[in-house]
C-alpha cells in the first residue's frame, strides 16, 4: 500500500554520460512481502514497463525504469538478491533529496546518521 509519495526530482545521470536526464521520484510503501519477494516483485514491474536488461554491458546504462529498495524499515538485509539499506544510498543525490523530503530525520541503520546530515555529507 502507498504510504507517501516525493516530488519528482529531475537529475544527471549517475555513474555515465547519457544525452537524456533522469526523473526520480520515492515511493513509500507498507508491504506484507519480505525483501527478496519485493526485490522480484519490483524486477517484474520494471519488465513490464519495458526495462531491458544488459549483463553483457559493464556498468551503467540508459533504461526505461529502474526500482530499487533504498530502506526496508530499520532492517539491515544482504541476500543473493537485494543489500540493504542501498549500499550507494549516501553517496546519491538523487536518492537522498526525495528521502530528506519525506523522512528526513530516519536514521540510515549502518551509518547512524538521518537523511539529511547524509545529505550534508555530500
């Protein structure tokens, strides 16, 4: 269930050079799912809205969407499948704008700092 929703934020792409920029936006959700279940969830909405992967290519690369689990609550989860908290979270921008939007004083589980001193940090 959607709990809150950030503003869109458009930003440069992270970690390439792409002609075009990217629209990210934070979803919080309430789910009954454990995090390798969201994680695949997650992988089937992407390829249902057209997101192709590449593992041939090394890195990163332009796509249609990509989803990914920044935080499940104040869990800390490393599986075959999904790290989290997302091990890039504090190094993002992107990410961490729409977080200090919408919980800006969460504290990162690893780090033991909220979303805005993360963001400071930068």
């Amino acid at each position: 269930m959607l709990v809150e929703r950030s503003s869109a934020y458009t930003t440069e792409p992270w970690g390439f050079e792409a002609e075009e920029w990217f629209l990210n936006e934070l979803l919080v959700v309430e789910t009954e799912l454990e995090p390798d279940a969201l994680m695949d969830k997650l992988l089937e909405i992407e390829a249902e809205l057209g997101r192709v992967r590449h593992p041939e290519k090394q890195g990163y690369c332009s796509r249609t969407i990509d989803l990914d689990i920044l935080y499940y609550g104040d869990r800390i989860v490393n599986t075959d499948k999904v790290t989290v908290p997302h091990p890039r979270l504090h190094l993002r921008k992107f990410a961490l704008m729409p977080l200090c939007e919408i919980i800006p004083d969460f504290l990162h589980p690893v780090f033991n700092l909220s979303q805005t001193q993360l963001l400071e940090k930068l």
